[in-house]
C-alpha cells in the first residue's frame, strides 16, 4: 500500500507493565518488526519504563514515546515530568490530550496547546489527541466537539510544527470497548480533521500532517482502516500490551 503520507502506527501502554516486563515486550517487538521499513514505529511506555526501553531500542526501528508531559520546563510542580527529562531518554513523540487525561485530569484544550508549543520547544513530536463521546456523537455533535478541540488543542502553532505533529481521531467510545468506528465513520472524521487543518494553516500543511485512527484497532480490522484515504496510522491502546498483536497491526497494514 503506497501513501504519500508514512504510516506511523504507536503503542500507548498506559499504566501497564513494568520496566523489566517493558523491556521483554519491546525485545519481542524488534524480532518481530526487524524488517518493517514501510511503517514509523513508536512504543510509549510508563515513564517508569523509558530508561529500560530506551536502551533496549537503541539502533533499532522502534521509537520512543511518552504518554503525557508538563507545559512547564522545569520547577515546583509535584509529580509532573518535563521535555527535557523525557529527552535525557531519547523520546521522540509525546501523547497530549488523551482522552483519559481529558477525562480524569480534566485537562482542557488550551492546557494542551500549551503543552505542545513545549514539546515543539524541545524537539519532541506531539500526538495530540481528539475525539467525540457516544452521547456527542449520538446527539450529532461530533463535528462540533472535533471543531472545538481540533481548533483549542493546536492553537498557537505555527505551520511548521503543526506539519510536525501527529493528530490521532479517537472516538472515546470505541477506546477499550470493542467497538470500532466503521470505515465511513472513520474516514469522515479523518477528512473533516484535514479539512479543518487547512482551514486553520493551509493546503500544504492539511496535506503533509499525519492523523492516526485510535479505539479498539487490532490486526483483523488495520488494513482497511489503514487502507482510509484520510487515515495515516493507528495509535494502538491494548492491542499493543503483547508483542504478536502489536506486530501483527503494523505488519497487516503495510
């Protein structure tokens, strides 16, 4: 499947695994994944885990993400984690605004624009995360809240960066449930997002970024939501907790 746009296909371990039981996984995954060339490839462990996984990748074609970060560089700030600590491991990519943090830590759009102007600042990718719940998308809200979030979440960026960052479609309803947005559903969401993006940028820029499908993407269904003109990756939740399964989405998807 050739796409002017390189899938990039990450796994968000969440709060699973431990450092040694990170560093089997993604000692599985490079065996698995030796010969993958088509596909960028990024694993984001619990920040406990980056030391170990970091040194296990080295020289491979796995990268490293982390699954949330500070707006701030440094300071009193309890418990939070700065770009330039995730740096000092080598992380690549950065997950902002999943919809758990929206969630639970009641992050808003704007925190998240701050958070990745600071991940650009030091050189990490965002993968700024959007995405309606059933209630939304039942009440035919889903353009609306993606119009909001898209518009809240990037602003501040300019072109560059926003060709730089990763946006991932993730219906909260199909994340952990099961259940998958069709390949209509998920194609129109994909092209209102790269719509909106040129709207806010330019052509160029809604050509050039990446928006990965999220909720529920396992090997059966990734080639046809891969094969989506408007979907370029996946950004794997369970599915990317054991190193078949994992493998198996990327390689069907090539």
């Amino acid at each position: 499947m050739q796409k002017d746009r390189k899938l990039i296909i990450a796994g968000n371990w969440k709060m699973n695994k431990t450092a040694a039981e990170g560093l089997a996984l993604v000692n599985d995954l490079k065996l698995e994944l030796a010969n993958v060339k088509e596909v960028d490839i990024v694993v984001c462990p619990p920040f406990t885990a980056l030391c170990e996984v970091s040194r296990a990748i080295l020289n491979s074609n796995i990268r490293l993400g982390a699954q949330n970060m500070s707006e701030h560089s440094s300071g009193a700030y309890t418990g939070e984690i700065a770009a330039g600590m995730l740096k000092e491991f080598s992380v690549r990519y950065v997950i902002l605004g999943h919809s758990e943090r929206r969630q639970y830590q009641k992050e808003t759009d704007a925190l998240i624009a701050k958070k990745a102007l600071a991940a650009h600042a030091a050189a990490i990718r965002p993968i700024v995360c959007v995405g309606e719940t059933l209630a939304e998308r039942e009440s035919g809200q889903t353009e609306k809240v993606l119009d909001t979030q898209v518009r809240g979440s990037l602003a501040g960026l300019s072109k560059q960066q926003m060709e730089e960052t990763i946006l991932a479609y993730e219906p909260v309803w199909a994340i952990g449930t099961g259940k998958t947005a069709t390949a209509a559903q998920a194609q129109e969401a994909h092209a209102f997002i790269r719509k909106l993006v040129g709207t806010l940028f330019d052509e160029t820029v809604a050509r050039r970024v990446r928006i990965q499908y999220g909720g529920s993407v396992k090997a059966s269904n990734a080639r046809e939501l891969m094969g989506l003109p408007d979907v370029d990756g996946a950004l794997v939740g369970g599915a990317s907790l054991e190193p078949r399964s994992f493998a198996d989405i990327i390689k069907n998807s090539i």
